[in-house]
C-alpha cells in the first residue's frame, strides 16, 4: 500500500486527517503500518497535548 492511500483511507474512516507530529520523523513504511493499526483497532490517533508556558 502506499502512503497516500493509507491517509486517504483514514481520513475515510475516522473523517478527519491523520495528524503528522512536527519534528517527530517516520518512514512512509512506519506511517502506514500505523494507519493500518488505527483502523484494524477502530481507534483514532490520539492528539499531542501542548504545555503552556513552556520555555
């Protein structure tokens, strides 16, 4: 499967992107193996949560 039949199938599931975490590298490989378990599992992607007033 490629990678972006992989997010098209997500967003098709769960009707929302799949979210790509800023600085946090994956091969396309890692990302599909992921969608795969998302939607086998029927869970979405949990969300990073932010820290405020981080410095």
């Amino acid at each position: 499967m490629e990678l972006q039949k992989a997010l098209e199938e997500y967003e098709k599931y769960f009707s929302e992107n799949y979210f790509f975490y800023i600085g946090f590298v994956k091969t396309d490989s890692e990302i599909i193996s992921e969608i795969q378990k998302y939607i086998k599992t029927r869970k979405k992607q949990r969300l990073p949560k932010y820290e405020d007033n981080l410095q």
